[in-house]
C-alpha cells in the first residue's frame, strides 16, 4: 500500500501565485522523486533528490529533500496555466539502485485565470 | 532519448478476453519497470526486469498477468481472462542500469474491461 502522504489533496490557485506542497511519510528514504501527470498520460519526471537538506531546482519548481529524509517539499513560483495536472512525489521501496517506487497519492493542481 | 513508448494506448475489451500491451524503453536502459494506476492513486509496482530477466513480482500480479522482456529491449504485459476490476493505466518505466533511480514513464495503456 501506499506509505507516502501528500498534502494538500487539491488546491485551486490563480495564475501567478506561489504554490507549495509537501509529501511525508513514517519512513525514512534516501531519495525523493516529484513527478507531474496530465490527464491520460504517463507522470513525467520533474526534480530528483538525493541528499538530505538538498534543494534542487528546474526552472520555477524548486524542490527540498527533508533534513528528517522522511519529507520532502515542491514549490512552485508564479504559477501559469500549463502547472495544472496532478503532482507525485515518490521514492524508492529499497536502498538498492534497482528499486520499484512507491508513490504518494498526489496534489491535484488547478490554475485559474 | 526517443522516451518510453506504450502500445496501443487504449484498449476497450470483454471481461474474459485476453489482451497484451508493449513497452519500448529508452533505448541504453536496462531496466524496465510495469505499474499500473487506478483513478485518483499514484502508480502501484507490478514487475521489474533487469535486461532480460524478471527479478521482482508485486502480490499484485495475479497468475492472470505475465510480463516478458526476452532479449532485454521490449517487454509486454500479458492478462489472461480479463476482469473488470483490471481496468486500469498500465505504465511502463525504464531506468539506466547503475547510479540512481530515477524512472522514465511512457504514456500508457489505458484498458477497459467491459
């Protein structure tokens, strides 16, 4: 089952404001992974984290890897139009390089004008 | 990177029908992941290939569904005797064989059991 709690579920923002979300769990992981999914496609791979403390960044996401490693954080600045999709963050079950992920169940993200 | 690609994206069939889905990773990964996903949940682990060799199968996965990868590049998901509770994305992921883990999702194969 799933081990990774998102937060919020959803959220409706207007286009230009600042959006943070965060993912957390029981567990303590050594990486964290966000992804974003539009409908009816695959998640498509946003930030990687390998390090605890680490904040990484692409373009206006920025993504923080908890100094616990059992939480991780995406913002996203002056949000547009085409942010609008489900955001998962994920990580991997085992310590090895060959792990399956498990995924949280997501931040639905809506943009209005 | 040409990316993951899934094939066909949509499949409508009847409940106790068989039908198999392909995957073609990004061309240097050597390995493969299937996932599937139902409405409002993140992706579930199914299966996990090495190159040619499964190596990790979910509880997931009944005896219903097989999956191949028989010279380490393509893979493909079997289901046998469909049901309507296998309605679902099935997704495929492919990553590098060393360093870290991040996966690559290809679009999907959405399937409906009627």
């Amino acid at each position: 089952g799933q081990q990774l709690n998102q937060s919020p579920q959803s959220m409706f923002i207007q286009e230009g404001e600042d959006v943070s979300m965060n993912c957390t769990s029981s567990s303590i992981f050594n990486t964290w992974l966000w992804y974003k999914q539009d409908p009816g496609e695959g998640p498509v791979l946003l930030i990687a984290l390998y390090k605890a403390g680490e904040l990484t960044s692409n373009g206006r996401l920025t993504a923080q890897f908890g100094i616990t490693r059992k939480d991780s954080f995406l913002n996203i600045s002056a949000s547009i139009p085409s942010d609008v999709g489900i955001y998962f963050c994920a990580a991997p079950l085992n310590t090895g390089t060959a792990s399956k992920l498990t995924f949280g169940t997501g931040t639905r993200l809506q943009v209005t004008l | 990177d040409t990316g993951v690609s899934q094939d066909p994206r949509h499949k409508i069939t009847k409940r106790g029908q068989n039908v198999t889905f392909r995957c073609d990773p990004i061309s240097e990964h050597n390995r493969l992941y299937w996932y599937r996903q139902t409405l409002g949940q993140g992706p579930e682990f199914l299966t996990y290939f090495q190159n040619e060799a499964q190596l990790e199968k979910s509880r997931l996965l009944s005896d219903r569904f097989s999956a191949e990868r028989p010279k380490g590049s393509f893979s493909t998901l079997e289901i046998q005797r469909t049901e309507q509770g296998d309605s679902a994305m099935y997704l495929c992921a492919s990553a590098r064989g060393s360093g870290r883990n991040e996966q690559f999702f290809g679009p999907g194969t959405r399937l409906t059991v009627l």
